[in-house]
C-alpha cells in the first residue's frame, strides 16, 4: 500500500533524526543493485522533477532518509513500492504536451532514454520517470548553472550543500557523496562514453566500498579512488584529509624515464652535495620498500589519461612515504648501488630552504638564427614586444611548451603566431536545461591582433612532453595548424578543455574536466594528447650529463631543415 504524500515525507523526516544510530550492515549483491537504482531514480528526478530541481525539497535529505529503507526492502515489490512512493511524494509535475528533448547534428547526448528502459523498478515508474525526461520543459535548477555573476560560463557550475563539518560521515551520507558524484558524470562529463568502461558498473562497485568504508582516511581514499575511474588528468580531488596523509617532502625532483624512477632535478644544491644525490640517480627503494612495489601502491590513486601523466604524479609522492624527516634510500649510480639517508621537509620550510632560481633565458638563439622561447617561463606580455622583436631574424623557432603557460601571455602571443580565419577545434559544450545533452560547435580562430606584435610566421619546432597539458595542450595543437611546423617530444598530458568542481560530503571537492574539445583532424584528443610528428625524450644519461635531449633534437632538426630549404 502506497504512503500518502505528507505521510511518506515525514517518515523520511524521522528517518533523518534517527538514521545515525543504525550501523551500517554488510550489502548483498541484490542490495547493492537496488541502491544502484535508487541513486539513478533519485538522479534523474533531481535534475528533471521541476519541484525537485527548484530545491523546494531537501533532495539529499530524502537520499540519506531512504537508504535505510532501500536496503531493507525484502524483495523486488517492496522495493518497486518504495521507489513509487518517492515520485508520488512529490507534487506531480509540470511537463510538455509532448516529446521535448532537442534533435539537431550538433546535439550530442551523454544519457538517453533507453538507459530509462534499463531501470529495475515497475513499469508504472519507468514510464513517469520517461515521460519526466522527454516531455521536460526547461527550467532554472537550484543545482547547476553557467552563470557567474554577470557572466556566463562555457561550463556547468554544481551548486550543492558541501556538507563538510564531519570529515568522516554516516555511511548514509557517505554514500550521498557517491550518488552526488556518480550522477553528476553521469550527466555533466562530455567524455562519458571514452571512460573504459560502463558507468554503471562503476556505481556497483563503488556502493559496497563507501557504505563500509571504515575511518575518515579510507573514505576520502575511497572518493580519490573514484575519481581516478574517469582517467581524466584534470580529474582530482582536494581533501584535508589526503593532503595530511603525504609525508614531507624531498629537497630533490623525481622524473619517469627509461623504465625507472630517477632524480631530474634538485632544489638545494648544498643539501643535496651533504647528502650525495645527483642528478640521474635512479631510485632502487625508499626504508627498504623496492620503488615498483610503492609505484603499485601509488597508481591505483594517481590519476591521469594516459601513463605518461600517470607516472608523472607518481614521481611527485614516490617518496612522501611516512611523516618522518628522514629517509633511507637506495640508488644505482653508474651501475653502483649506494644507500643514503635524505632530509625531508613540509612544503613550506622546503620553500624557503631551495636555492634562488637562477636567472633563467626566456628565450635565446641556441644556433644560427634558431631561436629557442621558454613560453612557459613568461609571465609579463610586456616581455612579447622585444621577444617579436628578436624573432625577425629567425629562420626557425623552437616554442617550448614543457610548462604551463600564462593565459594572458598565450592570448597576446597567438595572434603574431597565426594568420588568416580558420577552425582549430571542435568543442563540447553541457546543456543547462536539458541535462545529458552537449552541443557540439566549431572553435574559429580569427586573427584580431590588437597588440601590434611583429608577428613571425617562419618554421617552427613545439617542444612537448607529459607536463604539456590543458593550455599548454590547446596552444600546441593549435600551432600544429601552421604552415611548417612540427611537433616534437614525448606524450602530453592529454586532457584540455575547462575544469569544474563538485562538493562531495566529508569536506572533499573533486574536479573534471567539465568543456570537451577535439582539435581538426584529431591533432589532439582527450587521453591521446597532441599528436606528436616526431617522438623525442630524454634519457638517464642525457640528464646526468647535463643535457636537455630533447632541445638538443630540436635544434638538430632545425639545422637539417635549413639545410634542406637551402638546397
């Protein structure tokens, strides 16, 4: 028998006074799959009930309330019934005469109907819950928006309660942070089908591990776990409670190359001279641990596209092993094996230990009329004039984009980089008002040059590698559209496109990428990354001799093309 309306409400408002005293019990597979339900029903009627989407109702009170219940359901008809009684709890809703979803060429969707069809409730719902999504008439979520202030956005912003004064929730609230996110994906991440694999079966194993997850810091491992599923550089989480489990750091930079973890920089040359590391040493293993056993400790928390990006953020905790100051590493050396003891310290007193930077080249000639641009080290557009100056008498540039570049500085330079009116990409773009759906447009570079740049339209050689990434991505295949010019190094990050955040209880906020984006031709693709012309990477030995392999092919291949322009 189905509850009346106001009844059905304030069972849910007894459950929430009363839903932390229950422990969590250990969940069956049927169980599972009727939450996995659940958290789609509830999904859809969040975005698509116009009572639910106004925020008239407390939607993540209801979700926290009836999971007990949800979970106790004896069978199928108890579930069917409960899952009835929540649509009918809410005023009946406002919905088009007919089939209102838009249909257009450049209409891409990332949820459809037929997923509906999928749902395991009665026939009755499946059809309600159908007519809510094709019969929906847009209208203004208390959930998502583009706008910001006076502007509007390119991207969804979530706008939801973050929940945050409890770091370690009920396991009713934290299951809340799943559907929160799952459904969120489900219909706001415009690569959704490039995942790897069914985002529902994500759901399903997601549900057992956050409703037992048994301490604040397995949660919030549980959520970064999670996020890694989208295989999305831009995918990652910002939590307290993860940021306090890493350990202090080294006064060194480690890189992947070769197949081993090595050491590619250093931040202190006088601690680094006291405790003899250099330089191209390849970490053998840290208090004992063999390096491959923490990189597998690692990779199931370190997200990226593809495994260049991956072993990137690797390198960066490889050795935040514990809290202590100190560690015990062994290292090859010349085909030796030493052990050494290294100092370590929190982010900030590290800081102010590291050497001055060195005055570093913005940008030089590094042969005959082959100039070498640092992009990524200009901050200033003042800089630009007299690096255009500069670049008239060069026959070939070499555009280092191996760091993030300024946003202003890439806006300024780009058009005495570019000419003429042409597509450079094509951009996914959310629906507010009909979540699920992206409209897919043409990004059109049209040379605007307002700074009176001297622009160079000479050949050009990119430099790239697993730290291009996003801007520094989108700059690059972007100048791959120029006559005469070639892309060298090693894989980019593989991700572009504007980032956005989602709250998740617990204090968490996790990011993805939230605008898609594909350059002509597929020059760049989302975990691909920028096609490359010609691969390049450097190596133990180049490092510890001081060498940047990579600028050196660059420099090499410039030589061989004014050669060849010559001839």
């Amino acid at each position: 028998m189905k509850l009346p309306k106001t009844c059905f409400l304030l069972v849910l408002a007894c459950f929430i006074l009363n839903y932390t005293n229950a422990a969590p019990k250990p969940l069956g597979k049927k169980t599972i799959e009727r939450v996995a339900t659940f958290t789609k029903v509830w999904g859809l009627m969040k975005y698509y009930h116009p009572e639910v989407a106004a925020g008239s109702i407390n939607w993540d009170s209801v979700f926290v309330a009836l999971t007990p219940k949800v979970a106790e359901a004896q069978n199928q008809q108890e579930f069917d019934a409960l899952m009835e009684d929540l649509y009918t709890s809410v005023p009946a809703p406002t919905l088009a005469d007919s089939y209102n979803i838009p249909k257009a060429d450049t209409t891409k969707t990332v949820f459809a109907v037929s997923e509906i069809a999928d749902y395991k409730v009665s026939v009755v719902l499946k059809q309600q819950l159908r007519n809510l999504y094709e019969r929906h008439l847009p209208l203004q979520s208390r959930y998502i928006t583009n706008k910001y202030k006076e502007y509007t956005l390119d991207y969804i912003r979530f706008i939801e309660d973050p929940l945050d004064k409890v770091t370690y929730p009920e396991s009713e609230i934290r299951l809340l942070a799943l559907a929160r996110y799952w459904n969120t994906i489900n219909y706001f991440y415009p690569h959704k089908y490039s995942i790897g694999k069914a985002w529902e079966r994500v759901l399903l194993q997601y549900i057992p591990v956050f409703a037992n997850a048994p301490n604040e810091l397995d949660y919030h491992l549980a959520i970064q776990r999670l996020n890694k599923e989208l295989v999305d550089t831009h995918s990652f989480v910002s939590s307290p409670i993860i940021n306090a489990m890493w350990g202090p750091n080294p006064h060194f930079m480690v890189g992947y190359m070769d197949g081993k973890y090595v050491i590619t920089s250093l931040k202190s040359d006088s601690i680094a001279k006291a405790e003899d590391v250099r330089v191209g040493d390849i970490l053998v293993s840290i208090n004992g641990k063999p390096i491959k056993q923490r990189m597998k400790e690692l990779w199931p928390l370190m997200v990226g596209s593809n495994r260049a990006a991956t072993h990137r953020d690797v390198a960066i905790y490889l050795l935040n092993i514990d809290a202590k100051a100190s560690a015990t590493i062994d290292l090859k050396r010349n085909g030796s094996r030493l052990t050494r003891t290294i100092s370590r310290y929190p982010y900030q007193e590290l800081v102010k230990l590291s050497d001055k930077p060195k005055q570093q080249n913005l940008w030089r000639e590094v042969a005959e009329n082959v100039y070498w641009v640092n992009f990524g080290a200009i901050q200033d557009t003042a800089k630009l004039r007299s690096l255009f100056e500069d670049l008239k008498k060069a026959e070939t540039v070499i555009m280092d984009l191996r760091r993030y570049p300024n946003y202003q500085v890439y806006m300024m330079a780009l058009p005495a980089l570019l000419s003429g009116s042409f597509q450079t990409s094509t951009v996914i773009n959310a629906q507010v008002n009909f979540p699920g759906l992206f409209t897919e447009s043409k990004s059109i570079f049209e040379r605007t040059d307002t700074s009176k740049l001297a622009a160079y339209s000479g050949r050009m050689i990119v430099l790239v590698n697993e730290h291009t990434q996003s801007l520094g991505e989108s700059f690059a295949f972007t100048l791959a559209l120029r006559p005469n010019t070639t892309i060298l190094g090693s894989q980019t990050a593989g991700t572009t496109g504007n980032i956005t955040w989602l709250s998740l209880p617990g204090g968490a906020r996790i990011a993805f990428t939230g605008v898609g984006e594909h350059g002509v031709d597929y020059s760049f693709e989302q975990r691909k990354g920028v096609k490359i012309d010609k691969v390049v990477k450097p190596t133990i030995d180049s490092i510890a001799a001081g060498k940047d392999a990579v600028l050196d092919a660059a420099v090499e291949e410039a030589r061989k093309l004014s050669v060849t322009t010559k001839r």
